[in-house]
C-alpha cells in the first residue's frame, strides 16, 4: 500500500501518517507549514517532507489513496491532481473507519468531556492489558502517540468530534465512523462559523443517534436534557444505557470514588470528572471489564493533557492548565476547583482563542460564566481577531458580555498582574485552547509558586 496525506503538520493528521507507517504502508506527504510538536514527530519515523508546500509530482498514479486533512482547501493542487488522476481520496476518518470496519468501533460523541472519557477508557484498557486501537483529542501519559492502527486488536476506540471531514466532505467526523457502541457526553452550540444556529448544531447528533445501528448501544449522558431527547430518535432494537455522575466524597481535597467494594482514591476531581466517570464505566463494562477492575485501574488515572493539569502546586496553591475555552466547559471547570478547595480563593483567567468565542453573535453566551471564581481575568489578541476575518472587538465589549471581569489585550500585562496577587490560599486557573500568546504556562506556575 502506498498512501499520501495532503495537510500532514495538522495533529490528527500527522499522527495518522505515524500509525499508517507503523503497519507498513508506505506513506508521504505534504503541508505548506509543519511545526512542532508534528515536525519533530514526523522526523523521528522519517516522514517529514523534504520541503514544505505543495508538489503535484508528489502525485503519482501509484499511489493507493490520498488522504485529505482538514486544513486543506479545494484549490489545493495537489488534491487537483489527485482528481485529474482518478485516485481515491479519502477524509481523514473515512480512512480511520476502512481501517477499523472489521472492528468493534466504539465512538465518543458531544460538546464536552469526549476527550476525558476517551482518556478514561484507554487507560483502563490498558492497564488491564486489553489489545485495542484508538484515536484520542489529546496527548495521553503512558501513550507515544494519539492514534494507533493494527491488524490484530478487535476494539477500535475513537473519540469523534463533529467539526467537518474535509474541504469535500462537509459531514461531520463522528457520522464517518460508524459506531457500534456509540456515547454522547452532552449537547452544549460550539463550532458556530460551522453551525451558525444552536438548532444547526443539535441536527449533527441527531444524525449521529440516527446511524446507529440495530443492535448497537448508545450510551448516554442521563443529566442532560438534550441528550435524553436524543434518545428517542434510536432505532428500535439499539441498546440504551444511561450514566450518571458516580457516587463520591471528598476528604482533605482528595476525591474518592463510592463502591461496593469499598472507597477508591482518586487522582482526578470535579463533577464532571465523575460524570465522564460514568460514562467510561458503561463503556468499559460492554467491553468485558468488570466494575472492581475499573475501579482498580481508574484510581491511577491522572486525566488527560490540559484537562485539570495540575501543572504547580505547594502547600497553599494549586495552578492548573486546562483546554476550556467554550461557555460549558468554563463553568464546570470553575466550579470543581471551586468545589474541591471551598476555602481557597480562585483566580481565573481565560483567552478567547476559537472562531466561536471571539464572534459577538456567541459571546453573549459567556455571559456569568466565570462568576464562580474569585478574580477573573480574560485574554484576547486582536490580531487574532484579524488572521480569522473577524469583526474588530474592544476590551469594553468582552467585559459586557462575560460581566464582571478584568480584560487584557496584552498577555505580558496579564501576566504582570498574577505576578503582582497574594497567592496564600489561593489557587490559580488557566484555560484556553492556545496559550495565551506563548505564554511557558508550566514555567511560569512554578516560578509563581517559588516566588
């Protein structure tokens, strides 16, 4: 098999080119821009284009299938030639599924959480040695990439977000992947430069309940409403499985996970890290793993990548790095730290970073978001603002729409300001989906903690 990947520096993408290579498909590709961390990646398995752009003598006739990334365009000359050519061309998880159709495929779906819940499986998976292929949103401990591909494992596990396909295929990912298990954690409008109506973006998991075959499950986030809506738009014959958040107590800010067997310690906190508990826990037990074995291996579970990352800490203050950055996730991120350290003052700070959260029409949803913290900071780069075709903003306008807030332009100011706080019994929050402008997060916590 011989493969090439148009858009290969994207993340999904270049982890994608690794696993492909690791079965033995001989596999190159192209990108008008590569940087780390899927520039060194790529040049540790030897599949780093000797030159950035595009080549259409990389085109060939060949070749086996080219694989679109998201980030390519219809004018992208390469997938003109692969037209011209008759070769087929697949989206990225077009491909993911004719790799996995012999497979158990396990796909998890909605707003928030997916990438946690993902996580969550994985690592239980694998600590009980099970033999499976995955893709997961996020960098994992204890995984080299986010992506593998087999010949052998009869479980593909798939976290499925519903940005769209390709440039050609307009569908949203997670309808590619045919799942024959199927969870979604819950229904919160994102992607508005995709679905410019929150009712544009319901019909995405409707269609997503809809394919779900008979004899399937869908497993089920009982403590959302639109969620169990959805339900009733199941094939008769699917298997319906609700979850709920999994009974706990919190001593000395330590969470601890309520069973039958007794107490168990854990490392993660918050609600809706118990939820997504519950979520995995139902995947896990279609899977074969009984409840003691998830308990035992879930206690070990140390979240995934910019999801809570407990990045600094001492005895008075803990500094966390998280992806939060849409109106839901800030809320319930807020309130676990605020709910884990009740006698510990929260400073927040966010950067509106997405397409979505730097529109006026969807800022509005911002609004009280952040009320749960103590000190709230939030970021934005006006050029930003520039690069993504969008209306102009002023600082005056985003404290409108979140309330009460402190608004930075300048992330150097932003951070002067920490610098300047009490941080006795005070804990430190950090959420974006960038970093605030290459802001060292990591260096800049420990320094703040040691000061």
């Amino acid at each position: 098999m011989k493969v090439h990947l148009i858009a290969v520096g994207g993340s999904a993408m270049h982890n994608l080119a690794i696993a492909l290579h690791k079965k033995g498909i001989t596999v190159t590709g192209s990108d008008d821009e590569i940087v780390d961390p899927a520039k060194s990646n790529l040049q540790r398995y030897g599949l780093l284009p000797s030159a950035e752009g595009w080549d259409v003598n990389r085109i060939t006739k060949d070749l086996d299938a080219v694989i679109l990334g998201m980030h390519a365009r219809l004018d992208n000359p390469e997938l003109i030639r692969a037209q011209e050519l008759g070769i087929r061309i697949y989206s990225y998880p077009e491909y993911l599924y004719e790799q996995t159709k012999n497979k158990t495929r396990v796909v998890i779906a909605g707003s928030h959480g997916k990438t946690t819940i993902t996580a969550m499986i994985l690592h239980v998976l694998k600590y009980h040695n099970k033999n499976f292929d995955y893709l997961a949103g996020a960098a994992l401990e204890g995984f080299e990439t986010s992506l593998k591909l087999s010949e052998d494992a009869p479980v593909a596990i798939f976290e499925g977000d519903e940005y769209l396909a390709s440039a050609l295929d307009r569908r949203p990912k997670f309808l590619l992947y045919k799942p024959d298990i199927a969870l979604i954690s819950g229904v919160a409008w994102d992607h508005i430069n995709v679905f410019p109506t929150y009712r544009s973006y319901v019909e995405q998991f409707e269609n997503f309940v809809k394919e779900i075959p008979v004899n399937g499950s869908l497993i089920y986030c009982n403590e959302d409403e639109e969620v169990r809506k959805l339900t009733s738009l199941a094939k008769g014959g699917v298997n319906l499985l609700p979850y709920n958040t999994l009974t706990n107590v919190v001593k000395d800010g330590v969470t601890y996970l309520h069973g039958d067997a007794g107490d168990t310690r854990l490392e993660v906190f918050g609600k809706h890290n118990l939820l997504n508990m519950g979520g995995a826990w139902e995947v896990c037990l279609l899977l074969g793993i009984t409840q003691k074995e998830f308990a035992e291996a879930i206690s070990s579970f140390k979240g995934a990548a910019r999801r809570l990352q407990l990045v600094a800490r001492n005895e008075t203050t803990n500094i966390y790095w998280d992806f939060a950055h849409s109106p839901s996730k800030l809320t319930a991120t807020i309130q676990a730290v605020k709910e884990q350290f009740p006698k510990r003052k929260l400073v927040a700070c966010m950067e509106l970073h997405t397409f979505s959260s730097l529109t006026k029409e969807f800022l509005k949803e911002y609004k009280g978001t952040m009320d749960n913290a103590d000190v709230r900071k939030v970021y934005f780069n006006p050029h930003v603002l520039e690069h993504k075709r969008l209306a102009a903003l002023s600082a005056d306008e985003v404290k409108n729409y979140f309330g009460s807030v402190e608004v930075y332009t300048d992330s150097a100011k932003m951070i002067d300001s920490l610098k300047q706080l009490d941080w006795k019994d005070t804990n430190l929050l950090m959420m974006s989906s960038g970093n605030f402008d290459g802001v060292n997060v990591k260096g800049f916590a420990e320094g703040l903690i040691h000061h």
